[in-house]
C-alpha cells in the first residue's frame, strides 16, 4: 500500500521497542508509532526533525516556549543554578531562590494577587486551587461550600478535580464521576462566527451563574473557575462584558473566581496575564507553561491576601501545618532559576509588547483563511488563534488531522484537537514566518479538499 503524503520515513534510530515502550500522554500512539514524527533539536522559533528539517514551532512547544527554544540566558540561569543548589525540600526548610521568584510574580500579578504557592505544572495548579478553596470556606466555618461551577469547553488540566470542572467531553468520558461540580455553557455563539479579538454579543451568558446558584444555592457553592480565555477547546475568547458580569455575580454571593491561566499568562494575550488583558481580577490565578519559557517544569497558584490569612490566623499552634498540602517539586530551585530569567527576558526584551504590536497582523493574516475549503470559524487574542473545520461525514477530529500532517511535511508545527487547528506563536515570530505558517495551512487545506 502507498504511504499518505505525511508519511515519510523516519531517519530516526529509534527502535520499535523503543517507541513502544513510551506510552505517549494525548497521542494516537498507534496511528504515530507508524508514522513517528521525532523532533530532535530546537533553537528560536523552529525544531529540527529527525530527518534534519528545520520545522516552525506553531504553538510555541505546547503554548510554552514563546521566547523561543534554548534561549542561552535561561540555559545558563539553570546551569549555574545547578552548581550552586539542585535540589532542596519545600517542606518544612525552604531556600532563597523560590522566596526571590514568589516575589517577582507578586509584582507581575494584578494588584490583590499577593501570594504564591508553587506546584509541578497547570494540571497541579488547578487541583490546587479547588483543595485552597473547599479548605478555605471551611477555614471561615462553611464547610458546606464544596460544590465548582466550572464551564463546557473548559481545560483545566487532567488530573481529578481539574477534569471533573473541564468540559471538554472526550477528557472526562473514560473517568465516571468526578468531583462535585457543574458548568456553564461555553461562548460560542453562531452571531460570533468569524469575530476578531472578543465577540461583542454574549455577555449575557454569563446570568447563567444566576441559574447556578438558584439550583445549588451560593451556601454550597466554593469557586467558579474558568480560562479567561479558552485555549485547548479551540481559542474562545470572552464576549465582551462577559468576565466583568461573571467576577461580579461571585462577589455579590460570597463566591470565589479562580482563573485558569496557564495558557494565557506572561504575554500571550499582549499583556501581562488575562486578567490585565480583560481587565478584570480573580480571587486565585493558576499559572504555569510560559512561567519558566517550557525550559523546567512549574507551576503556582497565586492567591488573595484574604485566602491566604485566612489560613494564617488559623487557632491552632504555630508549629502545626496551616495547609496539608504540597509537591516534592514545590520551588524547584532549577525552576526558579528558569522562571526568574523568564521574567529578566520578557521585560528586556519587551516580549509583551511585541506581541501587543503585532497581534493586529496577525488577525488580519489569520482570517484571510475565511473561505477556504471547512473553514467553519476563525478565533483570535493575542498571539492565540483557532479554526473549526467542518467535519468529515462521522468524524469530527479527521480534517484538522490531514491538515497538521500536510503542514508538518510543509515544516510547519501546529496543533489539532477535535474539529479545530490552533496556534499559539512564538513571541519572537516575525511577520514573514506569520505569513509562512498560514499561507501553510491555507494550502493544505486546498489539498485535502481535492483528495
């Protein structure tokens, strides 16, 4: 049988025992142990593949690496960081490093954001963040307060409380019952198709709260959490108006919002956090991904004053633990490390508004995809863009596939999931790799629309 266009062979050295012994996390593994795409180097905006290709990294590694890959000043942050201290416990002893970084983050966040609590990655941010507030009500003597509101299309991570208030269908459905939770609709409307930048109408979807809490009752309701844009169901981003209603309907009923912003902190919506971008601040910001530029993995939960006093004017002994909770990687001094040379670089650099100036090109370049063969929908903020592709009869997930693999053989890495592509660029794109990478997808949605 002929091998499909993206079906190259590997030049790898990668044995099949090899590959299999690898249970790939989000892959079709027997679809990619047939046709493995290895990425072997990475410098700037581009891998290097395993048959020596230079490839345009799309979604900046997995919405991470937007000051592009091996940057030598975070390179040497780490290594130094290395020499001096590799490694120190989080429990019970700290060390300098991650006490410098919980500070820089303070002055990054939006004023009311004054405290840190360091994990592993997003996923663990999220769980986090519902332990804090379940553990935080019941602090304040309602413990009755244990239910989330999260929202469909919502990305939260995958561990248990995070994909129990997701509302991406396909990650919850082999798990059975999760945490106690429900969800607001997602805001996607069809008087939405093709907006650029925030949707003007929809923010009256955000009554439905309302509707929430007159079913449950705000006694029994701890958080609301959602992205305030949503990245991994396809780049939603808020109708305008939206979040300001939703922070509002919290405050007014003694709710608390968490947003989940491990996708959009540290530059990619033009500003600093979501929360700047739309002007509008949670209660708890999960961060990780872009915190230490994909180069050592992290992640936070920076929180209120008020939660946090809230556990430091605890009545019990000093001596005893505030909040039974944390990671053996809390405050990884390598993280750190990396972390706080992310921060040097994306001031320096002027990392955020770069991608303020450019995002503009962007969109104009991104919808000019309008009218090419499934183009359903197309959604921008920032330097985040999506688009849905109208499904093949009885499956829904098959076009942006073919199209990622063409792009891919084109040199070009961009993500599919379900029925969209998304890209998340590089903070450091110029206006030709912009053109470059669209231009890339507008052809091979050409190509598969005459196969």
């Amino acid at each position: 049988m002929p091998r499909k266009p993206w079906e190259k062979q590997a030049m790898s050295t990668l044995t099949q025992r090899q590959l299999d012994s690898w249970w790939m996390p989000y892959t079709a593994n027997r679809e990619f142990k047939k046709n493995p795409r290895i990425i072997t180097q990475a410098k700037g905006a581009y891998f290097t593949d395993d048959r020596g290709r230079k490839i345009f990294d799309g979604l900046s590694g997995l919405w991470t690496c937007g000051l592009g890959h091996g940057n030598a000043k975070i390179s040497e942050a780490i290594y130094q960081q290395s020499q001096e201290l590799d490694y120190a416990p989080g429990f019970q002893y700290g060390h300098p490093m991650a006490f410098k970084f919980a500070e820089r983050l303070v002055d990054f966040m939006p004023t009311g954001l004054k405290h840190v609590f360091f994990t592993g990655s997003g996923s663990e941010a999220a769980d986090t963040s519902l332990k804090m507030a379940r553990a935080y009500w019941r602090a304040k003597g309602i413990s009755s307060k244990t239910k989330f509101i999260g929202r469909i299309k919502g990305y939260h991570g995958v561990n248990f409380g995070g994909f129990s208030v997701g509302g991406i269908g396909a990650n919850r459905a082999m798990y059975g019952q999760g945490i106690d939770a429900d969800h607001l609709n997602h805001t996607q409307l069809d008087e939405n198709l093709f907006s650029r930048g925030q949707p003007s109408s929809g923010a009256h979807l955000a009554e439905q709260l309302l509707e929430l809490i007159t079913l449950h009752d705000a006694s029994n309701i701890a958080a609301v959490i959602i992205e305030p844009l949503s990245g991994s169901a396809g780049v939603i981003p808020p109708p305008k108006g939206y979040l300001q209603r939703i922070s509002q309907i919290c405050r007014e009923h003694n709710i608390l919002l968490i947003f989940d912003e491990v996708i959009t902190a540290f530059g990619r919506m033009g500003a600093k956090t979501g929360a700047e971008a739309f002007d509008v601040v949670p209660d708890m910001m999960n961060i990780a991904k872009q915190m230490t530029n994909g180069a050592v993995p992290m992640g936070a939960v920076v929180t209120s004053s008020d939660i946090y006093q809230t556990f430091m004017d605890s009545p019990s002994k000093d001596y005893l633990i505030e909040l039974p909770h944390g990671y053996t990687y809390s405050g990884h001094p390598l993280a750190c490390a990396a972390g706080m040379a992310t921060l040097d670089l994306l001031e320096q650099e002027q990392a955020i508004e770069r991608v303020a100036s450019l995002s503009p090109s962007f969109e104009n370049t991104l919808h000019q995809l309008k009218g090419m063969p499934y183009v359903t929908d197309i959604r921008n903020f920032g330097f985040a863009g999506a688009l849905t592709l109208e499904s093949a009869p009885n499956e829904p997930a098959l076009r942006p596939f073919l199209v990622a693999m063409r792009c891919w053989e084109k040199g070009f890495y961009v993500r599919y999931g379900a029925d969209t592509l998304q890209l998340g660029l590089p903070f450091i794109s110029t206006e030709q790799e912009i053109d470059d990478v669209i231009n890339a997808i507008g052809e091979s949605l050409q190509e598969i629309a005459l196969t």
